[in-house]
C-alpha cells in the first residue's frame, strides 16, 4: 500500500509517528496500549522514527514489521542520512523491501546530543535531497519526506527552505509532512508558495503535536526553531505548573489549527509522543475518529 496513494481518499487521512521504545518494558506498553489505542483511531498508517544517529535503525525495522504483522496496520519506517555510508543505506533499503515494505521516510535526520552540528560520515550523504535521489535511483518504494513552514533552524531564509522542499520533490518524494508549527497561516503560506510558484504537486500534509508540558513543548520549539505565538505562550507560561492544564491547552490549540485547515490538506501526521490522548481528543473535536 503506497502511502501517497492514501491522500486521494475523499476523507482527510490520518497518520500518527511514534519513536522506538527503549527498553523491553517500553516495548511490550507500546503494543499493549498505545498501538492498540491508535488503531481504534482508524489511522491509514504509522511511521516510527530511529532516533538520533540512526541509533535505534533495527528497532525500528522490528516494530514498523510488528505494526503491520500483527496489528494489520500500514507502517512506514524512517531512513536519515546520520552515521550512515551509502552502502549501509542501500542495506536498509535492500532489507525493507525484503520484508515487503513499499513506502519509507528519507531524512538527513538530527544529530546526536554529543554532536552539535550535523556532520556526514565520509562516503554518506549531507542533505535529505541526495539520500532521496539515491533512494529513488535503486527501487520505486514510495518516499515521503519533510518540510518546514518556518524554515529549518539551520536555514536563514524560509523561502529558501521552501526551494529546498520544492528540490526533494523533484528528486523523488511523492509526499511532503512538515515540521511541528503553531501558526497555521505559515502552513498556508509554505504551501501557497509550493503550489504556485513551484508547482509542486505531491501532497503536503501538516505534522501536529499536541504538547504535553511547559517544558517540553519549550525545549522542542526551541531545537527546531519553531516558535510559539504569544498568546500561546502566555497561555503556557500562566499553566506552567500545571501539566494536565497545559496538555488541554495543546489539545485546544492543536484542534483549532487542523479546524482551520481542514479544508486546505489531504490529511494530519500526528506526532503522538507515544501516547494515544491527546491525539484522540483533536480527531474527536474534529469529528476524525468514533
């Protein structure tokens, strides 16, 4: 099942992303709860990340199999261009598709907490553009890849970023899911852009994070350079004490966002942060899931 054809249903598709469980126990709550939990939420597919450093890559190959094998579930894994030579990537490639897979998510990934920039091991790629260029040129599994409303943290301009996106396309990526963002109108302008001055044509499908607590969502808008509109932020700070009142106010936020453009995308990426809530109560105000 390619995953760019699932945005040409008539009803908004639904995609959440989890990362890979760090431990035995971690892993059996996952398909206990949280997988289960999603899938009650009707999702079209799951995609699970490997971590910082391509740290967890064969987790992530066992619990995107598992997903799929045993929940019925389509599951998309992720591929970065961190720690890897050409030849270990073309390896994982070999390897999904060996298992059957038909869609991945190509990135050049974040670097480790040890390294302070991104730095490409020698024969590996340094951009997310190259990696998609050598994904398309060994198979025709179906890529998706990111882009950033606000422009990536490392990139000066937006608009450039938005080249950027508009060159991934090219190389190959059927559909584009964007960075986390709390202004929907930089949703609307990216996408303009795309559209009608780059002709890009794939999917672009927003990614939502309902926060959770004042000092995550801080710490996370912080690493990718997204920022928090004021009146958001003071919201925050004024619940910043409070957890379960700051997760509301995600819920609130985040449902006002996909409100506002639901009329404007094939679909919503949930980053669920591995739980199921939060995720749950948008789709339900938005009459998305039973």
């Amino acid at each position: 099942m390619r995953i760019r054809d699932l945005y040409d249903r008539p009803t908004p598709t639904i995609s959440f992303e989890f990362f890979p469980p760090k431990n035995d126990a971690a892993e059996a709550a996952l398909f206990a709860d949280t997988v289960p939990g999603l899938k009650a939420l009707n999702p079209a597919f799951i995609s699970v990340t490997y971590g910082a450093g391509g740290s967890t890559r064969d987790t992530t190959t066992r619990i995107v199999q598992r997903i799929r094998e045993q929940h019925g579930i389509e599951s998309m894994p992720h591929l970065t261009c961190i720690g890897s030579t050409q030849a270990m990537l073309g390896n994982f490639l070999d390897d999904i598709l060996k298992l059957g897979f038909e869609n991945v998510l190509a990135l050049r990934g974040d670097p480790a907490k040890d390294q302070p920039s991104f730095q490409a091991v020698e024969g590996g790629f340094s951009y997310a553009t190259d990696l998609i260029r050598f994904t398309r040129s060994r198979s025709n599994i179906c890529i998706g890849a990111a882009c950033y409303p606000e422009g990536h943290v490392e990139t000066r301009f937006k608009h450039q970023d938005w080249d950027i996106a508009a060159q991934k396309v090219d190389a190959g990526a059927e559909f584009l899911i964007t960075q986390l963002f709390y202004d929907w109108s930089d949703f609307l302008d990216m996408k303009d852009y795309l559209r009608n001055k780059k002709n890009v044509k794939v999917p672009i499908i927003p990614g939502i994070l309902p926060f959770l607590n004042a000092n995550q969502i801080k710490r996370f808008t912080s690493l990718c350079g997204s920022k928090l509109p004021t009146p958001i932020r003071l919201k925050i700070e004024q619940f910043a004490g409070d957890d379960e009142s700051v997760r509301q106010l995600g819920v609130e936020v985040c449902t006002e966002i996909c409100a506002k453009l639901k009329d404007h995308v094939a679909g919503f990426h949930f980053y669920c942060l591995n739980r199921v809530g939060s995720s749950a109560e948008v789709l339900r105000n938005l009459g998305l899931a039973p």
